[in-house]
C-alpha cells in the first residue's frame, strides 16, 4: 500500500485533501487516513471517525428507503408522483414515475440546474438558505419550472427529483424523511455515527465545511459554507457520515441486510438503457448508484458521489473484487481525480 499512501500524502500536501479515505476488501482494512484540519480556527484535526457532509451521497439513503416502502406494499416504483402527494398547479408533468425520479429520467426542472452551468449558490441570493429545512420547502425552487423533456427519454441529472422522493417517503411512512431514514437505514445496519446535523446546531460533532476563493494570484483564502446550501440535510443530500459508516452501508445493502432479495438485486444493478460514453466503457444510472461497465459489458464499479462548496465525497464498490473505496471531505479538493487514481493502483478499474 505504499503507493495508495504517497498517492493521499501528495494530495494532502499539494493538492488541499483535508477529509479522511478508507480501502476496504471483505474484513481486511487495505487503507485508512484521515487529514487536514475539522475546524481550521481552534486548528482541530480530521480523524477516521469526524463526520463529513455526504453531499449528494445522501441520494443511496433515499433510494434504499424507497424500496423498502415498495416492499411493504406502501409505495410502487410505477406510482406516479402527482398520485401520492399534492402538486397542484405545478409544472411537474403527471407521467413523472417514482422509477423516473429514482433514476433521473424523470425530465423535471431542477432548482439548479448545474449541468448548464447554474450556480447552486446563487439561488439563496434572495432567498435565505435557512429557510428551507424540509423537502417541502424546496418545491417554489424548482416544481413551477417548465420540463426539460418527456419523462423516459433521456438522462439529466436531478437533484430534486429526489426532493420529490423524500415527500413520498414521508406520505407513505407518515413519519418525518430524517426521521425513516435515520431509524429504518442508518440504526439498521449500525451506521453509529450517521446522522442529519444542522449548521446552526450548537453542539453537531461534525467537521466544518471550507471552500477556496481564488486570488488573481492563484492563492487561496478559505471560507466557510455555511451560505452555500440549506442548513440541514434532506433527500438529496446533507447527512453526515463518516468513511466507515458508508463501508459498513454498502455491505449491509450487498448482503441484503437492508433490503429482500429481489430488492437488492435491483438496486445492484443498473435501470435504464439510457447511457454515457466514459473511459472504462459505458456508465448507466440505476436506483441511486451510477454502474461503470467496461467495453466487453461487464460491471467495473458502482458508485454514487457527491459536491457542494467545501464538500467532496466519493463512495465505490467494485463487487467482484468486494472492495470499497470512501473518500469524504471538508475542503475544496478534486477528489474525483483522487479516486481515479487510486483505484488505478489497486487495478479496479481494468
């Protein structure tokens, strides 16, 4: 592992990795480091067990609480999200599927729409980003926008589709998305240090979130996200975990510790025909996780990341070779190049 280990150290030291990595194949721990500073004032260290911002990562909870309400009968991927909860008057079409939002195909508008190039940030510069705590209050920002396309025919990624999912949740289970989510997914496979904390909670044991501001001269000043996106974690994203709970998720979820059988067969595989051209071959969306399929059409890797101002995370799973990769952190860094690297060394990408 000396390789893996310079590969970190340089990033650290050249490239502002502050977070913590772990490399996991079956029982045998391969890597794990934590680096960088949780709070840069009071100069405290990250550590294997600080919890970061998933962003984005936060999808896999929402995806997985899904299916087991599609399990117990109270949802139906074929539901359609006009159906299950009130959207009166908005412009989210009525052929929009549970399916569709799971595996952003769904066409729907986004608050941001990011792969056009809009800033997510700048949709709190009239509206106080601490004013939306619930998935509810997120539909003025999106569901009165016109579609991107009819729902099926193409891909563009969502991050309030799954908003919209995080609603049905709440419809079926008649309890509160962090509330089904923390109890049915992250205490069930023993995620003890997961949990939806807000910015302005007092006591959250969480690392500080700092993104780099560029000078004319290349340096950098850091400041803090707590303007960059709503405060508190809800279906598309936001809980913290650490690098060992998102280890411990993904085999709970690949031995069927989370889900039935047939259910975990699904969400372990890809949903769509709908594909994208990438290095290693093809990449196709499925409930959550995006699958890598090389040229031959065999499955490399399925993955799930996630960005927002000073956050990064990556979580990999290469199931034929029953490895993790899970990189999270707390400051601007191409952490995405980081993984790429890596699995490189290890030959996980062949």
């Amino acid at each position: 592992m000396k390789e893996i280990i310079s590969l970190f150290d340089e990033y650290y030291k050249e490239h502002d990795f502050s977070g913590a990595a772990l490399i996991q194949t079956g029982n045998e721990t391969l890597f794990s480091r934590a680096y960088g500073l949780a709070h840069q004032g009071f100069k405290i260290p990250n550590e294997l067990d600080t919890r970061f911002d998933t962003a984005s990562v936060t999808k896999l909870f929402t995806a997985t609480a899904v299916l087991q309400l599609v399990e117990k009968g109270k949802l139906h991927l074929d539901d359609r999200i006009t159906d299950l909860i009130d959207l009166a008057g908005t412009q989210i079409p009525e052929d929009v599927t549970l399916s569709h939002l799971l595996t952003h195909t769904s066409g729907i508008a986004d608050d941001a729409d990011e792969e056009e190039g809009e800033n997510y940030e700048d949709l709190f510069k009239e509206k106080p980003n601490y004013s939306i705590r619930e998935c509810i209050d997120f539909l003025p920002q999106f569901a009165y926008k016109e579609p991107k396309f009819k729902a099926g025919t193409d891909v563009s990624y969502n991050n309030c589709a799954y908003v919209l999912l995080g609603l049905a949740i709440e419809k079926a289970s008649g309890e509160s998305y962090r509330d089904y989510v923390t109890q049915n997914v992250f205490q069930a496979c023993g995620m003890e240090n997961t949990g939806f904390f807000a910015k302005d909670q007092g006591d959250a044991p969480v690392a500080e979130g700092y993104d780099a501001v560029y000078g004319d001269g290349g340096e950098i000043q850091w400041r803090k996200n707590i303007y960059a996106y709503p405060p508190v974690g809800t279906a598309d994203g936001g809980a913290f975990t650490t690098v060992g709970d998102l280890d411990r998720f993904i085999r709970a979820l690949a031995d069927g510790r989370l889900l039935s059988s047939e259910s975990t067969a699904e969400i372990l595989k890809s949903q769509t025909t709908l594909e994208e051209e990438v290095e290693q071959g093809t990449m196709r969306n499925g409930y959550g996780f995006h699958f890598i399929y090389d040229h031959d059409g065999k499955l490399i890797t399925m993955f799930k990341d996630g960005i927002n101002a000073g956050v990064g995370a990556m979580l990999a799973y290469y199931p034929e070779q029953d490895t993790t990769i899970a990189i999270l952190v707390n400051q601007t860094c191409n952490i995405w190049e980081l993984h790429r690297k890596a699995e490189q060394i290890l030959s996980l990408s062949k």
